[in-house]
C-alpha cells in the first residue's frame, strides 16, 4: 500500500532565495514584489510536479531561539531582514493562505525545527515525507521515508539516503559532524581551521562522528590537523549542537489539518491583480466556455424593435466580434445585425427613456457614431463605475471585474459578449450601490458618463495630417541622425553600435574612463538618467541623448503617423482612454498624444504637421493657464499665492521674488526658471534630491530653495501635510469633485514606499482636480457646440489643452463661447485663466487677438 506523503517546505530560506534571486521586480506604486513572485513560482511548480495530497509551510518566527543561549553568535553576522524582504512577508503568507495551506511556526524555534519535528511525527503516523528546502543541515533528517527536494533547480536531485551517500560519502545523520567540523558560514557557525568538506568526510569515514574523533585524536598522523581539534574540541561539540534540528518541538497541529484543499482562485486574483502579476493573472483557471449552457439568442430586423422594445426601460448593449449589435432585455437576448441597422434602431438609441448600460460606453458610441446612431439616455458603464471605485486596478475587462466584485471566475481571454453582458447586467446594481455610498455618483453620472459621448464623437471626427510635411521631416530627420552618429564616432574615435548597451558602457567608461553612475545586473547603466549626468563632463553623452530623442521621434511619431490613417476618412482617429491613469487624467493611444514633446524644435516640428481639416477653416487651441497652481492656491488658501493670482501677477516671477528676497522687476529669467520648477514641483512631492538633479545644484542648495518657498507660502505647507494626515487616517484622498485616489502604501514600513505614497496624496487631489475641470467643461462645451449647431469640432485634449477645428467664420464667436464655458465651469477662490491660439496647424499659431 503506498503512503501518504506529506511534504514539508522550508519557506523562510525561499524567500531569502526569492527575494535575490529574482530581478528587482515592484508595483506601479513602489511595493517590492520580486520575493513574492518567486516564493509563488515555487509553490505553483510544486503543485504542478508533485501534485501533493498533504503540505505545510514552515517558517522562522525571529531570530531569537534556544540556539542564542547556546551560542550567542549564532547567525549574529546575518544581518536583519532587509526591508525590501520584510515588506513582501505578509503578502507571502497572503498567497500561502490562499493556496489553501496551513502555516507552522513557534517561537523560540527555526523553521528547520518545525520540520524536524513535523517529519518525525509523520513517519509514526505512516506518512512519507518530501522536505522542500535548499540548506545542507536539513539533510540530517533524510532516512528510507523523508527524502529533500528543491524546487527551485530543475536538475536538482531528490536527496534519499543513497544520494546523500552518493554526494557527501556520509549517511545523513553525519551531516551535523560535517558541520560540527567545517562550520556553517551561512548560520556564522565557525569550523575548525584547516578542515573543509573533503577533510572532514574523510575523518569521519575514518572515525565515524566526531565525539569519537575527539575522543581518538591521537591517531590522527597529520599532526597540524591534530593540534587544530584538540585546541578548538569544544567548538566542534557546540557546532555539531548547534546544528542538530530539535525534533519535538511542541506543535498544536494535526497532521490530517495539512491535507490540500482547491486553491482559493478568487483570492488570488484579488492579490494578483493588486500586486500587478500579469503572468500569474492569466495561470488562474478559468471558466470553461462549453460548461455553460448557451444562450437562446434572437435574430430580428430594425423593423422587429418597436414590438420587442414595447413598455422596455432598460437595455444593455454590446458588440461581438463582428461588430453586430447585441441587446440584453429582460426578455432575452437579440442579435441585430450591423447591415441591418435603420431609423427604429437609431431612433432606440436616441429614446432619452430607455437607460442604456455597457460596459465601455465610449467604444460603442464609436462604433455606433458613423452609422449615425447617438446614443442618449447614457445610465451605466461598469468600465467606469470600476475605475471609480478602483482606480489603481490592474485591469477593467468586465470578466476581472466580476471576480473581484462577485466572485465569479473569469471567462477565457475572448469570452463571447453574451457572458459579458450577462456579468454586467449583475454587476451594475452591486457597482451603483457602492459609487452612492462612496459619495462618488456625482462625478460618475454627470462627469464621466456624459464624457463617453464626447470622447466618442472626437475619435470618430479624428484629426487631419500634412502627410507630405512628415515624409520630408522624415529624410531630414535620417540625414541628422547619420550626422550624429558620424560625429558620436569621430567623437570616441572608434565605431560602435550606438543600440547596443554593452557597445556603448565599453566606450563611455571603458574607452573614455567616464564615471560609473550606477549599475545594472549586466553592467553600469546607460540610461537616460545616467547620460544627463555625464553630459556635464563630456560631449559625447549630449550627443547620445541628442540620438535617441530624434530616433525615437522618427520611429514613435514621425514615420508611424501616416500609418495610422485610416483609408476611408483620410484623417488620424486616436483612441481617448478614460480608464488609463489614477488620477482621473485621459489619456490617449494610436497614437499617444499626450507625449509629443512641446519644448523640443523636434517636437514643435511634428505638432507642425496636424492641421486644419480644410483651407476654410483653422486649428483653435485653448490651454488652461498654470491650473494645477491655481487649485494648489485654492484648496491651499494660502494668502499670499491666492493674492498674487487675483492680481494677475506673474506667478514665477512672484514666486522667484519671494524666494530671493528681492522685488519682481530684480528677478532675473534665471532666478524665475528656478522658482517654476520649484512652483511645479511642489505638486509633484518635489524632494531636494530631484530639484538637485533638475538643476544641476547641491541637494543642500536645493533644500534651501525649497524651506524657502514654504517660508514664504506657508498654507501650503499646512494644506500638503493635511493631505498626507487624511491619507493616513483614511486611506485615500480626494478631488474638488469627490475623486478618490487610495493611497495604500500610506504606512507602509519602509521608508522609500512611504515617501512614495506621501507624494501621491500631495498630487492627486491637485491633478486630479485639474483633470475633473477640463472633462466637465469638455462635456459643457459639447453640448453648446450642438445645441448652437456650430460646424466647428472638438478634435484633441492634451493635457490642460482643448483643440478645435473651426471654420474661419465661426472663430470669434466659438472663442468666445469656449474661453467662457473653460473659466466659469467651476468657481476657484482664484481667477482661472485660459490662453487661446490659432493657426493653420498646432506648431504655429498666433495668440487670438
């Protein structure tokens, strides 16, 4: 009869294992994760390898155990727990926990203890052992039922008695002698002088243990290997205690309690998820589509809808792959096809009193807009109610949402839209009742909803490119960078492959002898970061960040733009995301709009070539003046930067003024650029050692820049250390419009997450603000471009700015109109300001007059 087998892992040691073996891996929000990662890796291979039926996981309690009163510098050379390890442990246990396995630990006692004593109650009760561990000393427990395994090599051999035989020429309970001889540099227990492993198997094969070498040293022939026992007997005697694994520590356990159960799936998402392991996300089971009884789905024709949707509310609408529409009523669900789509069905969409839910609002009025379907009575997205809830989430597909919210496994990648839209249909009570009690529906229902048309109705307007102009920039471009590259090699005096890292350490700190700035795994980096330092001492490296800027402009901009037209439209159609950053900020892709540089000629020169649709009308760009400074004073109530807005004054200027005690008229554009970095910075958590970097100055100079500015504005020091005390207390932080950003890292033990979280809750309410502002006065602005039938389109929102296309005929009065509805969408303490520009395309423009 086979025995059960229980296997035993030794998860202390595999942490530390994990923890330097595995690249500094970490979350979005600064949280170590690379132990985690590792630890988890080891027990999925577990599971999948050896399929255990019982399991434990063992673990050190502290580092004080029976062995310090024995030897008080036992492991004292290990130093504590690093606090990139300390902060993963309790996510470690997380994963444990819900893997469905049972922790053992006592105090006083080392992990290896634990398994000492759990294997030797095994073995009485009939169990087989397998021991997962990587340390040497375990291997004393190994006899004909407890074998050792480690994981974490994929040669590594199963350790049974005839493999420590094979290995150590030893049986395994003479493992302690070995380390009673040779010592233990990994636990500091220090061996005899002169004696290694090889020595040290000898003298036992010879002798046996090493009380009987102790007690017939006198036949040992070498006499300096003689006179080194005899002087150091008692260390031996304490090194072979030391090392013996106490086996009968007293455990309140059975061993039936460690029997393997079904992991918990929905835990581990939720952790996964948090802690941002997209690998790991998709080696969750999940449900399989051909146990799920399908659905009784209805074909019907636009001519069908008035009867099918007779005395309807609601409807829950999607799309399948084929881009048909799929409608979710109380009675079923009913598949119109895309070519059949007529008046009844745009005149559903258009019902203010039927409650439209989707999940992604925006990408189905995208889809519906050029069939001339608009949708109104907008009422659900569970896309954004989630973002809402959850705006750090690692994902917002409808099926991750679901197994968060309530507990249902998440469909294959690919699920059918019938599943989804069945998840959204339970989801959307679950979601409303939340956004309500979070004081969050608001925001939702009369901001990011209305927001899903206008977004909507920008992608399908898109934005018209001078293709011609890009393909000449594109040659002009090519002769640059083959200039630099013959100057950068003239530079060094040898050619290299400028892509290569490697190539190019070699020249910069082996050929040229520059500093090492810091250093990678492969070598010392060569990073951005890095260039900008050394650029300071050396030519080269400017010429490299020169390179790389004007290559990646070419590759990401340049050259991939006119790609992206599309045929039928002859324009650019970027996707807004409303779900892309944490703070409540759009962003965009294909392309990424929001990081054409501004202040580079490269950058002006491709913003040069997005241009008015036609030569009647022209480009209007509205660009919100230093609003993040502007809401900084107001929720600050700082009265001196309050004060020094309602005067119009220049903020910089003032702000450089007060920093150097000089007045306005004295500051120079030196002194100023020093104050706007400082004034920018502030929002951002700006720390001396990154307005140094900034600034090329002292961290002290820095400092003092710094302390200087919340002299002079000391409400805003009030008001930022009030920020990170409300994320303390409560977790999170908001906006002027009720935006909550979670700050979990608040308390967080180690200082560096902490100082990270701290620069968050300083940011978000002030970013997000400014993001709440501009989306509100999109939605306003909308609607009076609709109501007032102007021919002028909104067509791209970058950062703080709106740009419009409109006909020659229509400028004033939209200018006008649009300035209006940007400043007075919502009342600050502080005037908010708005600079308008117009021009043919979005490089050149002239202030509107």
């Amino acid at each position: 009869m086979t025995k059960k087998r229980l296997y035993l892992v030794d998860a202390t040691a595999f942490c530390y294992r994990a923890f330097y073996a595995v690249g500094g891996l970490s979350t979005s929000f600064g949280q170590p994760t690379n132990a985690i990662f590792g630890f988890t890796a080891i027990l999925q291979k577990i599971f999948k390898t050896q399929a255990p039926e019982y399991m434990a996981v063992c673990f050190d309690v502290s580092r004080d155990t029976f062995r310090q009163k024995k030897f008080a510098e036992y492991k004292i050379q290990r130093p504590p727990m690093p606090d990139g390890l300390s902060s993963q442990i309790a996510y470690i246990r997380q994963v444990i926990s819900a893997f469905g396995l049972v922790i053992c630990e006592k105090a006083g006692y080392e992990a290896d203890d634990v398994i000492a004593t759990l294997a030797v109650r095994a073995r009485r009760e009939g169990f087989a052992v397998t021991i997962i561990s990587q340390d040497k000393d375990i291997l004393q427990l190994v006899n004909s039922d407890v074998e050792v395994l480690n994981p974490a090599k994929d040669d590594a051999p199963r350790y049974t008695v005839a493999k420590v035989q094979e290995r150590y020429g030893v049986d395994p309970e003479r493992i302690v002698d070995i380390i009673a001889l040779m010592g233990d540099s990994a636990d500091n227990i220090p061996g005899i002088p002169g004696i290694g492993e090889k020595t040290a198997v000898n003298l036992l094969k010879k002798f046996g243990t090493v009380e009987k070498i102790l007690a017939r040293v006198d036949e040992i022939p070498q006499e300096k290997l003689r006179t080194a026992i005899t002087e150091h007997a008692q260390r031996a005697v304490l090194n072979k205690e030391l090392a013996l694994l106490y086996d009968n520590v007293e455990l309140d356990t059975r061993l039936e309690e460690f029997k393997t159960r079904l992991p918990d799936y929905p835990a581990l998402f939720k952790l996964y998820t948090y802690l941002e392991f997209k690998s790991l996300l998709k080696s969750l089971p999940r449900i399989e589509e051909d146990k799920l009884p399908p659905p009784d789905i209805k074909g019907i024709s636009d001519q069908s809808l008035p009867k099918i949707f007779h005395n309807v509310d609601t409807v829950i609408l999607g799309l399948d792959e084929a881009a048909n529409i799929i409608l979710l009523l109380d009675s079923g669900y009913y598949r119109l096809e895309r070519k059949n789509i007529g008046d009844n069905f745009r005149r559903l969409c258009a019902d203010q009193q039927i409650k439209k839910i989707a999940h992604d609002l925006k990408r189905l009025q995208a889809e519906l807009m050029p069939q001339g379907c608009i949708l109104s009575g907008l009422y659900f997205d569970t896309m954004l109610a989630w973002y809402l809830l959850d705006p750090s989430h690692a994902s917002y597909d409808v099926s991750d949402i679901a197994y968060k919210c309530l507990d249902v496994l998440p469909a294959q990648a690919g699920a059918d839209i019938f599943q989804a839209l069945e998840l959204v249909r339970k989801l959307e009570p679950c979601l409303e009742q939340q956004l309500r009690e979070k004081f969050l529906w608001d925001l939702f229902s009369k901001i990011e909803i209305p927001l899903t048309t206008v977004l909507a109705d920008m992608q399908v307007t898109g934005v018209a490119l001078d293709t011609a102009f890009l393909a000449q920039y594109s040659t002009q471009l090519q002769g640059r960078l083959v200039s630099l590259v013959e100057r950068i090699h003239a530079l060094c005096g040898c050619e290299f492959n400028i892509n290569s890292p490697k190539q190019l350490g070699q020249v910069l700190f082996e050929r040229l002898k520059l500093p090492v700035v810091k250093k990678t795994k492969t070598g010392p980096s060569t990073d951005e970061e890095v260039l900008r330092t050394l650029a300071r001492e050396h030519e080269l490296p400017r010429l490299l960040l020169e390179y790389r800027q004007l290559m990646k402009l070419k590759n990401t901009y340049v050259d991939a733009l006119p790609v992206l037209i599309q045929a039928g439209t002859g324009r650019l159609h970027t996707s807004f995301n409303q779900t892309g950053t944490e703070t409540g900020r759009l962003s965009s892709t294909n392309p990424n709009l929001q990081n054409i540089p501004i202040k580079t000629d490269a950058g002006k020169q491709i913003r040069k070539a997005f241009v008015a649709f036609d030569k009647k009308s022209v480009l209007l760009s509205c660009d919100y003046s230093q609003i993040e400074l502007r809401i900084l004073a107001h929720l600050s109530q700082d009265e001196i930067l309050t004060e020094a807005f309602r005067q119009g004054r220049d903020i910089h200027k003032a702000t450089a003024a007060l920093i150097y005690g000089v007045t306005e008229a004295d500051v120079s554009d030196q002194m100023r650029d020093v104050a706007k970095r400082v004034n920018f910075g502030i929002i951002y958590g700006l720390t001396s050692y990154g307005l140094s970097r900034d600034l090329g100055i002292s961290p002290a100079q820095a400092q003092g820049f710094i302390d200087a500015y919340f002299l002079r504005y000391p409400g805003v020091r009030l008001y930022l250390d009030g920020q990170i005390k409300k994320a303390e207390s409560d977790g999170f932080v908001v906006t002027l419009m009720g935006r909550r950003r979670y700050i979990p890292e608040i308390n967080n033990k180690s200082l560096s997450l902490r100082q990270f979280a701290q620069r968050q809750a300083v940011n978000a309410p002030i970013q997000g603000s400014a993001s709440d502002l501009i989306k509100y006065a999109m939605i306003e602005i909308y609607a009076e471009l609709n109501q007032n039938k102007f021919r002028a389109k909104m067509i791209m929102q970058v950062h703080d700015e709106l740009v419009f296309n409109v006909p020659e005929d229509e400028l004033r009065v939209l200018a006008v109109m649009v300035k209006a509805k940007m400043e007075q969408v919502i009342k600050l303490d502080v005037p908010i300001g708005v600079d308008m520009k117009q021009g043919r395309n979005w490089s050149e423009m002239e202030p509107l007059g």
